[in-house]
C-alpha cells in the first residue's frame, strides 16, 4: 500500500509540474527559443565540421596542450571558458590525466571552468548596459525576458552539467538579469561535472 501511494503521489506532483510549465508557458517558450536558435546551432556545427574535414580541430588541440606548458594549458582553458566555451573540456581533462597528479589539475580545471562561467555573467551584464542592445531587451524581449527570468535556474543547471557551453549559459542569464547568488549556487554543478568526467576519462587512459 506504502508504494502504491507513493506512486500516485509521485504521479500526481509530476501531473501539477506539467500544469505548471504549460500554464506558465514554459513548453512554448523552449519551443520558440529552440526554433531561434536552430539555424545558428546547425551552422555552427556545419562550419566546425568542415573546417575539421580539411584541418583536425581535436588533434591540434590535443598537440597544443602537449606543446604548451601547464600554466599555458590552464589559461588557454579559462579563456576559453570565460569567452563562448566552445572547446570541449573533455580534452582538457583528457591533458589533465597524462599529468603528475591529474586530480588536482582536474579541480583546477573545474574552478577555472566555474570561475569562468561567472566573469560570463558579468560580461551579459554589461552587453546590456549598451543603448541598442538594453532598449531592443527591454521593448521588443520584454515577454521573453520576464519567461526567461522564471526559468534562468534551469538554463545555469543544464549549462553547467550537460554537453553545451557553460559560458553561453551564463552570459545568458546575466542578459537576463539572473540573480548572481543563484548563478553561483546552480553553477557550482560545474564542478560535478568534471568530477564525473574525470571519473569517465582517467578510467578510460
């Protein structure tokens, strides 16, 4: 009787989650997000995997953290991860296994990673401080911000542990005025992630 209970009861919450996100057009806004997004995302992918049929972007990078030295390495990463995030980190912490103590370059590429993510922050904190850029968010995105607002702790958690851009995320919720503690509590998942990986990866070498 307990389980069955519990069932219904774990029905009956995802059932009012679902309400709530068709209610507050929560499902609309990711469709319509989604749909805006799809052609950039397709070209980006286009345009990296004809590059990386004529010149191999994971082998130079791979040759790159050999040639370089640790602290060339580490700051390379932060860039990169403070900018757009675009280099997968995996090969960072595939360098950071082939090190001399590879749990601890992997805790700093996890810091570097997260601190990274919330000078990001800041820097769409500022994109909006520009004329253009804070009148077009405040007319012509008001629906869309106030959505986003809802929901900017979703975007930090799917940022911080899933396959995409942990910069782009945060960027994002700084355009959207995302409380700073919040990013700060959300996207310390950054650091799980890398721990998970790590886990995955110094395994597999």
């Amino acid at each position: 009787m307990k389980n069955s209970s519990k069932s219904k009861s774990e029905k009956s919450r995802i059932k009012l989650l679902h309400q709530y996100y068709s209610y507050t057009g929560f499902y609309n806004f990711v469709w319509q997000a989604v749909k805006k997004a799809l052609p950039i995302i397709i070209g980006v992918v286009v345009l990296v995997y004809v590059i990386n049929h004529f010149f191999d972007i994971n082998k130079a990078l791979t040759e790159l953290t050999e040639i370089l030295p640790a602290w060339g390495v580490l700051s390379f990463f932060f860039v990169s991860e403070t900018l757009l995030g675009l280099i997968p980190p995996e090969i960072f912490i595939a360098w950071a296994g082939k090190m001399y103590s590879p749990w601890f370059f992997l805790g700093l590429l996890a810091v570097l990673s997260y601190v990274g993510g919330l000078l990001a922050y800041w820097m769409g904190r500022t994109i909006t401080k520009i004329p253009s850029v804070h009148n077009y968010l405040e007319v012509k995105m008001e629906k869309q911000l106030k959505n986003s607002r809802k929901w900017g702790g979703f975007l930090i958690v799917v940022g911080a542990l899933l396959p995409l851009p942990f910069s782009i995320s945060c960027i994002a919720a700084g355009i959207i005025k995302f409380p700073f503690r919040a990013v700060i509590l959300y996207g310390s998942l950054r650091l799980l992630r890398f721990v998970i990986y790590g886990l995955v990866i110094f395994h597999a070498l």
